[in-house]
C-alpha cells in the first residue's frame, strides 16, 4: 500500500477519535472536548488534499485510492453533520429565532441527498467507461463544509460568551452557504455530465 492511500486510512481511522472526543463530556475537560474534536475534524479534513496532492505528483494514483479517499471525505464530513444535530442547541442562533434546528436538519438532510445522488451517478458513468472531470464547485463546497464544521466544534465550548456566539454564528452563516453550494455543485455536474444519462450508444 502506497503512501496517499495509507494517509487516506488514516484519514478514516480518525473518525472514531473524532466521535470519541466528541462525546467525551468529562469534568476534565470541561467542555474542551468539543475543541478537541474540532482540531482531530481539520487534520482529518487536511489530509484529503494531502494525499490527493502526494498522489498525483508522484504518479501513486491508485484505484484503491479512487475508491478509498471520496468514501473517506464524505464520511468524515456526514458524521461531523450528524453529530452536530445531536447538540442541536448550537444551531439556535439569533437570526434563526427558534428555527436552527430545523433549518440544520433539513440542510443535513440536503446535502446527504446530493451527495448520494452524485454518488450514484459516478457509479453509472464508472459502468459505462465514462471520465469525469473534477468540478471546482464541488472543491468550493468541500471547503465551505468544513470550515463550517471546523467553526461550529470550536465554538461550542464557548456557549455564553459573545465570542463563542460571534463563531458560532460565523459558522453557521458558513453552513448554510456550504448548503447552497451543495446543491449547486450537484445541479452543476450533473447537468455538465447528462450524457451519462443518456441511453443507447449516443453517451
């Protein structure tokens, strides 16, 4: 196994810490978990570039890490969003007057929507030997998700103060723009790749 894909496992075999922390709600810490949690989400999330940029400078492209790194990525982002639903009084900024979880869960619920469909869709283009090029919407929208996530964890242990309060509504502005973009990447690409659609011998 190749440098990129052990780094992708690795990537993977940090969820559990991260959930771990996550909940680790000991006097100790005293509310630090959340902190903790928030550094073990962007190391995890830093390296999806990492061995992507390893992979193709060296020529270490892999299937098995074709396969591995877009499962590693949205399994790491779709756990910090539901993980984030199970506290969802951090949602309950001012400007969502008593509506934040339920703007969160539906926002979760869309961007899980897009990702499966654009998953599915990536499966019939593999079946009919179709290349499909990267979309940079989709790059924007993996960013604004985790800086989103990244705000929110940090946030948390600073409820009550205004700083805590400034972050977190950063943070869920940021959310709701990864949403948008969520649904525009997903429109984007597969609007831009309907010939995978397509029946017959025309795709």
């Amino acid at each position: 196994m190749n440098l990129p894909n052990k780094i992708t496992l690795t990537r993977i075999f940090m969820i559990p810490l991260f959930i771990l922390f996550f909940y680790l709600e000991v006097a100790a810490l005293d509310g630090y978990n959340y902190l903790i949690a928030a550094i073990i989400f962007v190391l995890a999330a830093s390296t999806d570039a990492l061995d992507g940029h390893i992979a193709r400078s060296r020529g270490l492209v892999t299937n098995l890490g074709k396969f591995l790194d877009p499962i590693a990525d949205k399994v790491l982002v779709s756990t910090a969003l539901i993980l984030l639903l199970t506290r969802g009084q951090i949602f309950e900024v001012s400007f969502f007057a008593g509506w934040g979880l339920i703007v969160a869960g539906i926002c979760v619920a869309v961007i899980l929507a897009r990702e499966l469909i654009v998953s599915g869709f990536r499966m019939i283009a593999a079946e009919r030997k179709l290349v499909l090029a990267a979309d940079k919407l989709g790059k924007i929208k993996t960013v604004l998700q985790d800086a989103a996530i990244a705000l929110i964890l940090a946030s948390m242990p600073f409820v009550g103060y205004k700083g805590g309060e400034i972050v977190a509504a950063i943070g869920v502005v940021l959310f709701l723009a990864a949403t948008v973009m969520t649904v525009a990447s997903g429109a984007n690409y597969i609007v831009r790749n309907r010939q995978v659609l397509r029946d017959g011998e025309e795709a």
